[in-house]
C-alpha cells in the first residue's frame, strides 16, 4: 500500500495519497487496493507491472473487484505496449 502511496505523492495527487495511508491504517486493505487503482486510472498513472502483479498475487486483492479488473487491464495494456516494442522478428509469447 505504500508504494501506492508514493505513487500518488509522487504525481502530486496529496489528498489521494493521505486517504490511502488513512485506509491502511484502518488495514482496509481490500477497499484500499480498489481505491489506489481508481485512482491510478482516474490520474492517468500506470504503475509498475512488478506492483501491478504483486497486487493482483495478493490475498487480499479479490477478484471482481475494481482493483482486479484495473489492474488486470493495466497488465494486459503494458504487455501489448511490450510486444508493440519489440524488435521485428521477435516472438512474443504469453
């Protein structure tokens, strides 16, 4: 939730950054995760794929929730971003 957190601050998003520590606190983490990737979207800021997959590992990330259905559309953005990238000839595999 931290590295959320800093995302946000980083960005300048202050008041998302201070409600996200405040739901950690209250170890609201599921509710947390889902209002971190709405705002994500909402700024236009893609996080890490490295954060984005430990979120999606974590127990606490349901599925069906905002947070799962963001974050898995964040992933399958940045791979299709990836294979975009790739040099010609190169085989991109799932």
């Amino acid at each position: 939730m931290a590295d959320f957190a800093q995302i946000l601050e980083e960005a300048k998003a202050y008041e998302h950054a201070d409600m996200l520590d405040n739901i950690a606190i209250a170890g609201e983490f599921a509710i947390g995760f889902d209002f971190a990737m709405l705002s994500c979207r909402e700024l236009g800021i893609t996080p890490s794929t490295q954060l984005l997959q430990s979120m999606m590992g974590s127990p606490r990330c349901e599925k069906g929730s905002h947070a799962y259905e963001i974050g898995n559309a964040l992933l399958r953005k940045t791979k299709a971003t990836d294979a975009d990238n790739e040099p010609p000839g190169t085989v991109v595999r799932d």
